[in-house]
C-alpha cells in the first residue's frame, strides 16, 4: 500500500500543483472586475479557504487524481484479467479485491488529504501572486484577508469531499474483477 501511495501521491503531485495554482490565480483574477474600493476585501476571501476556495480546489484536485490515476488503474486491473492472473490468484485462494482493488482505493483516499491540502496552500499563493502583481494589492493585507476568512469546517470538509468525489468518479471507471 506504500508504494500505492507513493505513486498516486508523487505522481498526481504535477498536475495538483497546476491545477491549484491557476484555480487560485483564476479566482483572484474573478476579484478585479470589482470596483477598487472592494478589491482588497474581496481578493482575500475569493482565494481564502472559504466555500468557494476550499470546496473548489478539493473537487478539482480529486477530479485531476482520478483523470490520472483510475485509468492506469483500470487498464491494469483489466491487463491482469486478459492474462488471467486475476483467476490465478482465486484459483489460490486469494481475494483479488483484498489485494489489487483495496489497497489502490485506501492509497488514493489517503493521498487525496494530503493532496487537496497542497492544492488549497498553492492555490493561495497563486491568488496571491495575481493579487500582487496584476492587481497590484499588498501582499500582507492579501494573507492577513485570507487567514481571517479561514473557517475551520470548510478546510475539514474540502479535504474530505476530495476522497469522496474521486470514490463516485472512480466507481464508473474502474474495471470489476469479478
């Protein structure tokens, strides 16, 4: 399961930092079309940690890990049902979901907490070089907004809706074994 873990998480770690970054840019770009009087306030709470930014970049951060991952999953998954290994291993007595299909989801679930935190850190830094330099906003006050806008329950819940958008987008791409 480490090794799992170790690819879906490293390997899903270019695209997550992407992705992260040009959501928070995105998002801090959204906050110039207001007029300059709001811009400083609204710059912090759009790319902050609030409804928007945390659920956003939990749902594209797992939507990027399941586009990467769950295809090598399945075409694996379903190399090793044309060769026959998976009935191999039954005709061994072995559970294939117990030792193929399990420990990719319990890996992926795992990482996936890790990853959306790395996407929220990086997508505010994003937000914060387009605050800076595009819109021309002091870098201070941007992190002070983004850090009084934070709320606790939407960081728990936009690390945790990442494993359960990639459970319900993984469950039409991955190969049954049975």
């Amino acid at each position: 399961m480490v090794r799992q873990a170790d690819a879906i998480g490293v390997g899903s770690l270019p695209i997550v930092v992407l992705t992260g970054f040009f959501t928070g840019a995105v998002l801090a770009l959204q906050a110039s079309n207001t007029p300059p009087a709001f811009r400083l306030a609204l710059a912090g709470r759009t790319t902050g940690f609030g409804f928007h930014g945390a659920r956003t970049w939990a749902c594209a951060t797992s939507l990027m890990v399941a586009g990467r991952n769950s295809s090598g999953m399945a075409s694996e998954l379903g190399s090793m049902m044309v060769t026959e290994q998976i009935d191999a291993m039954r005709a061994l007595g072995t559970d294939p979901m117990k030792k193929l299909v399990t420990p990719r989801v319990v890996a992926t679930v795992f990482m996936l907490f890790f990853l959306a935190i790395i996407s929220d850190l990086v997508g505010l830094a994003g937000g914060g070089l387009v605050a800076k330099v595009l819109l021309h906003l002091d870098a201070r006050q941007y992190w002070s907004n983004a850090w009084e806008t934070l709320i606790f329950q939407d960081c728990i819940y936009g690390t945790g809706e990442a494993g359960f958008v990639w459970l319900h987008y993984r469950d039409h791409r991955v190969v049954s074994t049975e």
